[in-house]
C-alpha cells in the first residue's frame, strides 16, 4: 500500500494537468444576475427598484421591529446588573446628567441623533442620561414608532448597560432614563 501511495505523490504537475484547458478571460462577471448597469436599461432599473437598502448604522438597524405601545413601561438590563441598581433607576435615584429629546424626528434621523448621544455620553464619563422618544399620542391609530426603535437600539448598543421608563416628572413612558458603562 505504501508503495501506491509513493508512486501518486510522484506525479508531476505537468502530468496531472493533462486535458486541462486554458481560460479564455480573467476578468470575473461582477454584475448581479448579469445585469449590466445601464440606466437605459429598464430591467436594470426595475431591480432597482425592487431593492430596498438596509441601513445599518452602530450595528443599529432601520429593520422592522417588534412594536410597543405607547403607555408601554419599558425595562431592560443587561447579565449581571444588580436588581437593586435597577430599582433605583426605575425609581429615578440616579441623577441623570444629559438628555436627548427624538420628537420630530425620522427614523434614520433619530438612530444616528442615539447613537451619536450615547458615544459622546459614554465619552464625557457620563453615568445616566435621559432619551425622550416620545408617545406618538397625534393619531389614535399611530404605533409609538420611534419608542419601538429606540427600544431595540439601545439594547444592541455598546456601553448600555441598563434603561427603563422614567419618572412622571421626567417623561414617564415617554422617556427612558439609561444607564451607561464607564469607559476605562
């Protein structure tokens, strides 16, 4: 057996790429299922169309997501933060020292104005800080959409470690304060 073994190792590459053909070209078709990029191209510009751009900002996405109501309390904490360091946020007993307010603004607009907040907070050692994101109160039949956001942002954010619904006096379900990591 060893014998067959040695003897396959001994082929030449010249041997063992007897039969092989040349390429004719060497430059790859980049173009999506072969579709040139033309404007003047209707095809091209109907999958245009049919495409929609996810935007991702901070890992932050503009994807759909799983909607709240607008008197929704919200809590969040991350693995190990301690029960009684939530208590006193929710209870608002950790002063928060900046604030964000997000009425009026788009979704895209409000994911960057967020991730933008957070940076600069963590940043400037911040400890808690306070996001107004609104109730969506104008239509009876609005979703809190920037609520449902932030929601979800604020759970994939680098340096959040914990939010919840804020005070009556600060917002209420309107508002969350949020509490950040220190960076070291």
């Amino acid at each position: 057996m060893k014998d067959q073994k040695d003897s396959a190792e001994d082929i030449s590459f010249t041997e063992a790429m007897q039969g092989v053909t040349r390429h004719e070209h060497d430059k790859a078709d980049l173009q999506r299922n072969h579709i040139k990029k033309n404007k003047d191209n209707a095809l091209y510009r109907r999958q245009a169309a049919t495409e929609v751009e996810e935007k991702v900002v901070d890992g932050l996405s503009d994807e759909a997501v799983s909607l709240v109501e607008s008197n929704e309390e919200l809590v969040f904490a991350n693995p190990g933060i301690q029960f009684s360091l939530l208590k006193r946020l929710k209870q608002g007993h950790i002063p928060w020292e900046q604030g964000l307010d997000l009425h009026g603004y788009t979704v895209d607009q409000a994911r960057d104005m967020l991730s933008k907040f957070i940076y600069e907070a963590r940043r400037d050692q911040n400890r808690c800080v306070l996001v107004v994101h609104g109730k969506a109160h104008t239509s009876e039949s609005q979703q809190a959409l920037i609520k449902s956001y932030v929601n979800e942002w604020l759970q994939r954010l680098n340096g959040v470690l914990a939010f919840c619904s804020a005070q009556p006096k600060d917002g209420g379900t309107g508002a969350l304060y949020v509490l950040l990591q220190k960076i070291k």
